[in-house]
C-alpha cells in the first residue's frame, strides 16, 4: 500500500526525531510510511573502504544559493529538518525559539526530495500567508516565531522533502511538527527537532518486522556534491553483523532526500535485529538525519546519535 507521508511502497509510518511517541490507530497507520526512493536494495553485504576522519558539517549548498551573495557571507546558523511533509492532509508548523544574547534573522529554506526548491503556503503569526519555498525568520533574544507549511492549495498532494535555517546572531533551536487531518479531525501529531549534519550516525535497533516492531531512518544531503552512504549493523558485542550500501544513497545528489524502514533495505520481511545501525558517509562529508520505530501503529521517536565507534568503517 502505498503511503502519504513518504511516498514509498511499504506497510505504514510516519518519520519523527526527538519527541514522544504518538499512537495512530491501525487504520490509519496502514499506508501511512512514505518515502522518496524505491525500495529495491541488494541484501547482500558490501565490503568499502575506510571512512576518513568526520570533518566540520559542511552549509546546505541549496539554502545557501537561494539567499544569495550578501546574506552567505553573513549566515552563520543552520537547523537541519531531514523530514518535512506538506499536503494531502498534512502541514508543517515550525517552531523557534532563541536562547542566544542577540536576534538570529535569516531564511527558513524548503527543499523537496529532487532537491528543488519545495513550494508551500507559509504564514507567521501578524502576518499573511505567502506562497515560495524561503521565509523569512527574526527572533529575538528569549523570543520565539512559529512557521506553518501547509499547501499551495487544499487539494494538492503530499509532498516530502527537507528544510534548513540559515541566518546569524542568536543561539536558534526548533522543532517542525506534522499534523495531519482528514476533513476537520486531527488524526496524527508528531515532531522532529532540528539538528546539525554529521559525516556519521548511530541508531539503536530493537526491530521484530513479524511483530510490526520496525526502524525507519530519512537522510538529506546537505552539501554541494554527491554523497555515498555506507549503513553498518552492529551487534550487541561490537562485531559486524553486516554492511551494505543503498542504491538511493549511493549516490545522492546534492539536495535530494529519501527514507526507508530498515527491513526494506535489507529486502528481509523477517528482519529481527537488536543491536544498532551506524551511517557512515565515505569521504567525510556531511549529511543529514532523522530515525524512528514503527510498534504496532505507536510511532516512537529515536535520537539519532553523532558519530560512530572507532571499529566500525
């Protein structure tokens, strides 16, 4: 069945980071996995090179050209989103907050899975709606500013992709919550906190795909090059269980984003699997992440940890 959310065939979801989980009924949570790729990868194991040391997350390439010359020079704060859904029932609100000792201004950016820029209807508080894939941000010291992503019109379709901040001043933080509604019923809430890109990430695993207890992860590439993505299961010991490397992240081109559930990845409806999974991006350079479990209709948020053990490569 295919989903809304992420746009890719598989059994149901909805992609969060970073707060509590939200029970969706069964009904609804049928279909309700999207993504942006196909889910054809190859089981087998396949042996790479050594990463490099991490580097220093590189800046959205896309975000930067869409606020031009002057403000990238200037721009000096990013909050990554690896997860935005607008349509079909669904918006996106942003919320900010600034705990720095001056104002953070800047561009709240959207981009969609292709990597082009993702249009949407964008409101703040005061003021009217405008329709583009940029917003403007200005929250001052101790202030706040609420964002809502919604469709350009009421009948368009589900749209997936990403979105990033960039701008100076302040100490920014936020978090985009999906809210989905079927007529004038909430049926969905969910939320995922902004975050840096890293050249590496660990996620614990506890998936049991015959009891419909599974991980899902989305990645954008934030940076100006292709990127290639090596995804290691590590067992509870330290060892290897295996390595492999997804057809849609090797290579994914500057701003493009997908998604998918572990147990598609693998091709295995019998995936059971504790342990973790580590994302290794191999020459270093810098991605974005978000990661959640599917139990039984409970969506349930997984912070996605920076870095990796020293063994793993």
């Amino acid at each position: 069945m295919r989903s809304n959310l992420f746009r890719t065939a598989c059994r149901s979801g909805i992609f969060v980071l970073g707060l509590a989980a939200v029970a969706v009924p069964a009904a609804q949570a049928q279909g309700r996995f999207a993504g942006s790729f196909k889910a054809t990868l190859s089981p087998a194991p396949i042996s790479m090179q050594p990463a490099a040391t991490p580097g220093p997350p590189a800046m959205p390439a896309l975000t930067m050209a869409l606020l031009g010359p002057a403000a990238q020079g200037a721009a000096t704060t990013t909050n990554l989103f690896a997860q935005v859904a607008i349509g079909g029932g669904y918006t996106t609100v942003f919320s900010f907050v600034n705990t720095g000792a001056d104002t953070t201004t800047g561009n709240l950016v959207l981009t969609s899975d292709a990597g082009a820029p993702l249009r949407a209807s964008l409101s703040t508080t005061g003021a009217p709606a405008t329709v583009g894939s940029t917003f403007a941000i200005s929250v001052p010291t101790g202030g706040s500013q609420v964002i809502t992503a919604g469709p350009v019109n009421a009948s368009d379709p589900t749209t997936t992709g990403w979105a990033a901040v960039v701008g100076s001043g302040g100490t920014l933080g936020g978090v985009a919550t999906f809210q989905f509604v079927v007529g004038s019923a909430l049926q969905t809430i969910v939320g995922v906190l902004s975050g840096n890109a890293v050249s590496a990430a660990t996620v614990p695993l506890n998936d049991n795909h015959t009891q419909n207890r599974d991980t899902g992860y989305a990645v954008a590439n934030t940076g100006t090059t292709n990127i290639n993505v090596k995804v290691v299961l590590v067992n509870p010991d330290g060892s290897v269980l295996l390595s492999d490397n997804p057809p849609f992240l090797n290579p994914l081109a500057p701003g493009k984003h997908g998604a998918i559930f572990v147990w598609q990845e693998l091709n295995n409806a019998n995936f059971q699997f504790q342990g973790s999974m580590v994302l290794i991006e191999q020459a270093s350079q810098s991605f974005s992440v978000v990661a959640l479990v599917l139990n039984n209709g409970l969506f349930t948020a997984i912070p996605v940890i920076p870095g990796k053990p020293p063994g793993i490569n």
